[in-house]
C-alpha cells in the first residue's frame, strides 16, 4: 500500500519560510515524478511544482518560481518543498502527489497516481 505523509506546514508572516516534506512508502518513484498541488477554500487544485525521478528535472507554476524550491532524497524516498518569501496568497492546503511515470505535462492533478492527507499553510499579512 503506497503511502504519501506531508509535514512541515504551519503558520508564517509574510517574508518568512517553511519547508514541507513528504515521505513516501510502498513503493518508490525513481521512475516517476513528484509534485505538490494546493488549494485554498473556494478554488480549484493548483499546480506548484513537480520533480522527476529520472534527471531531476524541476518545473515550478510562475507564481512561485524564484521563491519555492523542489528537492528529492531518493535515498529516503522524500521530497521537500522549501518556501521563501512567503505570501498572504500562498495560504493554501499543500499535497504531496506522486506519478509512476514522468510522462506528461504533470501539471494536471488528473495525472497523478497517489496523494498525501495535505498540509495547511498560513500566511499572514
């Protein structure tokens, strides 16, 4: 049974960081891709960044590129996502979500095979 645990969320002022992590279990995703979607109350699941197993090839929404940082440890199977100067509208509820392959636009939730509980991520003004 594959597993998605998310960490690290929490609330921060506008300007500071935070740094989520997300261990995954049963199975491992070399091969694949993960990423982080969030979504904030009323809105649609938005994609934030992904990294692939393969290169480590990282792709990142424009609203976060330059501030955000998607890194992998396949050793221990875990992804982290580093926050920088965070945003009032970064506030969200942050997943973890991985895909078997790394095929793909990957930015589609649609696309992706397993999901973490999320996160919740409050920044204030």
């Amino acid at each position: 049974q594959v597993q998605l645990v998310e960490s690290g969320g929490g609330l921060v002022q506008a300007g500071g960081s935070l740094r989520l992590s997300c261990a995954a279990s049963g199975r491992t995703f070399i091969g694949g891709a993960m990423g982080w979607f969030r979504q904030a109350p009323g809105k649609e699941r938005e994609f934030v960044a992904v990294i692939t197993g393969n290169a480590g090839g990282t792709y990142y929404d424009d609203s976060v590129k330059g501030r955000f940082t998607i890194s992998r440890d396949n050793a221990k199977n875990t992804q982290y996502l580093q926050m920088s100067s965070l945003k009032p509208e970064d506030t969200a509820n942050y997943y973890c979500t991985a895909k078997r392959s790394y095929t793909g636009r990957l930015r589609s939730w649609y696309e992706y095979d397993y999901w973490g509980q999320g996160t919740q991520v409050t920044v204030s003004s």
